[in-house]
C-alpha cells in the first residue's frame, strides 16, 4: 500500500476498521472511536498534505473499546489516518479520510519566517497576551486557545488528552492552574498560589511557590519551595531556604523580600526520581529528591560538579536533560556575552560539566524567558522568550524552522498532539 502526503511505502497487511468520527466545533480536531475483536494497545498515525507522518501517543494498557482525539492538523486539511498495534508484528488498520473543521485562525497569529523542517512534531508558543497557540513542523497554527483576558501565559503541558497551562492574571496578579481538553472541551480553572514552572502526573502536580524567610542580612529575602500535590493536598518537597547560601541575589523586591534564588524551571528524572530545579540568581541547578534530599548542585557558588574548561551558566532559565546533555537558555547580558541557548555535558562518574556548544541570535534580546529542548532528530528549538522568536535547527545545525510571535513566555517542542483518551 502506498502512504499518503509522502508518508512511504507500507507493505503490512491492513485491517477494514469501521469507526465513528466526530468534529471538534472549537479546535481543528475531532474525536475517533472503534471497537477491536481482541484488546490491543493501539496509537495513530496521520498526515495531511505537505506534513510528515506523525504518530499519536498509545494506549497504557490493552482494551477493545478505543477513543482517541485526532490534533495537530490545520483548519479545513484533508486528513489521512489510520489505527496501528501490536506487540512484535505490528498490525495497521486500512487509511481513513477526515477533513478538519474549517475554523477561522484568531488574528495575530504565529508567522513562520522559514519552513524547511521535514521532521514531525509541534511547538507550543504560550504568549504573553491571552493566547496559546500550537504550530506545526512547518510552522502553521494548528491549535489554539483563548483566554479572553490579559493575561499572562507561562508553562504548557500536555497529560494524555488534557493541555495544562499556568497563568497570572495581570490586573489583579492572580496565578491560575487550568487545563482544556484536546478538542477544546470541559476547560477548567483554578486559583492556585504559584508562579513560572509546573509538572502534570497522574497522581499529582508539582509547582514553584515564592516564601518569605530571614536573609544573609537579617530582613526579609524571597526565596522559592518546590511543591507536590497529590488529591487536593500540598506537601513542601524543598526549600531553598533549606540547603541555598546567601552569596548571590538579585537586585529586585517582592512583596515577600529581596529576590534572593528566582527559581525558574523544573524537570523530572523518573529513573533516579529527582526533581532539577534551575534558580536564576544562584545561576544553578538544585537536584532535589521526593523526600526532599539535596542530591547534587550543578553551577553556582555552591556546585558539587566541577566546570571543566569554558564558561559557566549565567541567568539561566528552565532545565531539559537528555541523558548525559543538559540543556538551557542564558538570559546574561554583558560585552561578551549574549543571550543564547547552551548545552553543558555532563560526566556524571568524574562529576564534571563541559560547555559543549551554543546557538544565539544577534539582535534578539530576550532578557528572560528563553527555552531550549532538543528534538528526536538530533537537532533543537530555542525560543528567544519576551523577543518573540523561536528557531529549529536540524542534526546538522542548520536552520530549518523560524517563528515569530510578539512576546513568547516558555514556548516547547511537542513530540505529538493527538493522544488517547483514557
């Protein structure tokens, strides 16, 4: 059988799969369901015109009953698609065609200034106005949602079929969790006291809160407490009141003190279930684990791995790890030293970190809110944050994606959109 779009040429058997199909009247997606003879664990792949082909996220466990949301695509895109599984051989339901709903796109949308990326994937580019908008690999909107109020959009993360976002509102400097299904149903809303970074599991969120404690001087010093909530209830996992010398701090003030760590990014190592937690001000990463135990310290004053040759982190902003590469922005500004994307290699035996290369823009001055995430090819996105730009590069650093978008806060690579819905 001969894929569709340039997808390739597939000679697997292929199964009649006989499903329901129903449009999405406030994003360009829609719902699938089918039912299989035996349970299997399936995913999708599709492609319209001119994309590559992208597979969905599978299903966590086996079932008959299967229901996915089809996402990602452009408004009115003649959209091929079809249901995939199995364990060892792999199983392929026959091509279906859906065309997404011809929505209006929202004016004042994401412009892409080069469009040569032949790798799939997404990037969302939460803006500091009310919109979150997602653009495809060639740079084209293919979803989005408006808050209708100014406000602004910090951290986006998807969780199966749910897009978690977190916002400050602007009028009143409220902070907000709220989530919104994939085809843009049952949005939801809370007032929750946090601010730059979160993560979304399924037993829990965790969260950046700013505390008032005593500083270096004896007066009050804002510092920041690493939060897990699991059903409704918080538990503080660190604080950097706890383990963080009084060397470094800003020169601003918040109603809780002299910002003193600034702490700005989370990740998640699941294998030694650790929390990284980056601080501007400290220009370090704290590696906290669930029980609270610093771990290790990467950069600043305090840092239990040594720099080998080159420089060191300045005002960094939000941590990717993939495996031994650490990835970050640099918001420093000085002479010699510009805002760009860093990757430091890690040796984790010698306990060392390399700077082992960087990417910058002349003429993009983000001052905060850049982001680096690497992609599955090998190449990279870096997101200039308040200056509005975000650039793919390939394996080969070449630039193969540019995106415009007036003042982008913590914009992010997507493997997939679509997912099951669980």
């Amino acid at each position: 059988m001969l894929g569709v779009w340039g997808a390739g040429l597939f000679t697997a058997c292929s199964t009649p799969l006989d499903a329901t199909v129903t449009p999405s009247s406030r994003v360009p997606a829609a719902d699938l369901r089918w039912t299989s003879e035996e349970p299997t664990r399936a995913w999708l792949e599709y492609s319209y015109e001119g994309s590559p082909l992208i597979r969905s996220e599978s299903e966590s466990v086996a079932r008959r009953e299967h229901r996915f949301v089809l996402a990602g695509v452009p408004p009115g895109a003649d959209v091929e698609w079809r249901a995939v599984w199995g364990e060892g051989r792999r199983e392929q339901s026959t091509w279906q065609s859906w065309r997404s709903p011809q929505i209006p796109i929202p004016d004042d949308a994401p412009v892409a200034q080069v469009s040569d990326n032949p790798n799939p994937g997404y990037y969302s580019l939460p803006a500091e106005d009310d919109t979150i908008w997602v653009v495809d690999a060639a740079g084209a909107p293919v979803w989005w949602w408006e808050l209708g109020a100014p406000r602004a959009i910090a951290r986006v993360r998807l969780l199966g079929d749910r897009v978690w976002f977190s916002y400050r509102d602007e009028l009143t400097d409220d902070a907000w969790l709220s989530s919104v299904g994939l085809d843009g149903s049952t949005p939801t809303e809370e007032l929750l006291d946090h601010h730059h970074d979160f993560l979304v599991f399924p037993d829990r969120e965790v969260y950046l809160r700013r505390v008032s404690g005593t500083g270096g001087d004896g007066e009050p010093w804002a510092g920041d407490e690493l939060v897990e909530r699991e059903s409704g209830v918080e538990r503080v996992v660190w604080s950097t009141f706890d383990d963080v010398s009084f060397e470094q701090f800003g020169s601003t003030y918040y109603n809780e003190g002299l910002d003193w760590t600034h702490c700005n990014g989370i990740l998640y190592e699941p294998e030694e279930e650790v929390y990284w937690v980056s601080s501007r001000h400290q220009e370090a990463f704290f590696v906290v684990d669930r029980q609270g135990e610093l771990i290790r310290v990467v950069g600043g004053p305090q840092s239990t791995f040594t720099l080998v040759g080159g420089e060191n982190f300045g005002r960094i902003h939000v941590p990717v790890l993939d495996q031994d590469l650490l990835y970050l922005f640099d918001n420093t500004r000085d002479d010699n030293h510009r805002p760009r994307a860093e990757v430091y290699r890690l040796d984790w035996d010698a306990q060392t970190y390399t700077l082992h290369e960087t990417y910058e823009r002349r003429g993009y001055n983000p001052e905060v809110h850049g982001n680096v995430s690497p992609t599955p090819d090998g190449g990279m996105m870096v997101a200039f944050g308040i200056a509005g730009l975000v650039d793919v590069l390939d394996a080969d650093r070449e630039l193969v994606l540019s995106v415009e978008k007036d003042a982008l806060l913590y914009p992010d690579y997507l493997p997939t959109l679509s997912a099951p819905v669980e």
